[in-house]
C-alpha cells in the first residue's frame, strides 16, 4: 500500500494559520504572482487536482487566456483552507512538503 498523507493528520482545526505561515516561509523567494507550475511545485498537487480544485471555486486565480495566475495571497488562502488541509494525497511531492512542514512545525 502506498504511503498518504493529510494536513488533517497533524493540524488540528483552530490551528490552519500554521500551514500559511509555513508555506509563507517556503514560498519567500518566489514571484507575487505564481504560474500553475509553480502551484504544483508549492503545493505537490497535480495540474489535473488544481484544475480540478480552480472548478469547484476553492481556489482563487487570475485567468490570462488560457493560463492561469495565481497572487501568493490566494496560495496562502488556500493552504489554510479546510478543503486543503483535508486533502489526502500519495504524491511523493505532497508527502514530501507534509513531512518538511512537520520539521518545520517542531524547529518553530
């Protein structure tokens, strides 16, 4: 069986301000306005998961033609959504940034 992983496992709710401070301390060094490929990148999601995300409204973007864009405030609105917190996912990606915010929660 494949290895998941959760926000939800290791915030409790009340407490989703951790997961924007940590992805505002990983996402420094970035542009103010990220691409798509950035957000995958950032987040460990696929392009089909955030497309699919933009569609049911969860997520904030800028669309330019057929590209979307996406300020970091509305990334650090997102990470500290429900809808992503209670994200399971088997993305090494994903479950590489979950374990990098774990060590990241225990140095703070």
């Amino acid at each position: 069986m494949k290895k998941q992983a959760s926000f939800s496992q290791v915030v409790p709710s009340g407490e989703e301000s951790l997961v924007k401070a940590y992805f505002s301390h990983i996402c420094k060094a970035k542009p103010d306005v990220l691409s798509m490929e950035d957000m995958v990148e950032m987040t460990g999601l696929s392009k089909k998961t955030l497309h699919s995300i933009i569609k049911g409204g969860y997520l904030k973007h800028i669309s330019n033609g057929r590209k979307f864009l996406f300020p970091k405030v509305y990334l650090l609105e997102f990470v500290a959504s429900q809808r992503f917190i209670n994200i399971v996912s088997n993305s090494e990606k994903f479950i590489e940034i979950f374990n990098d915010f774990q060590v990241w929660r225990q140095k703070r």
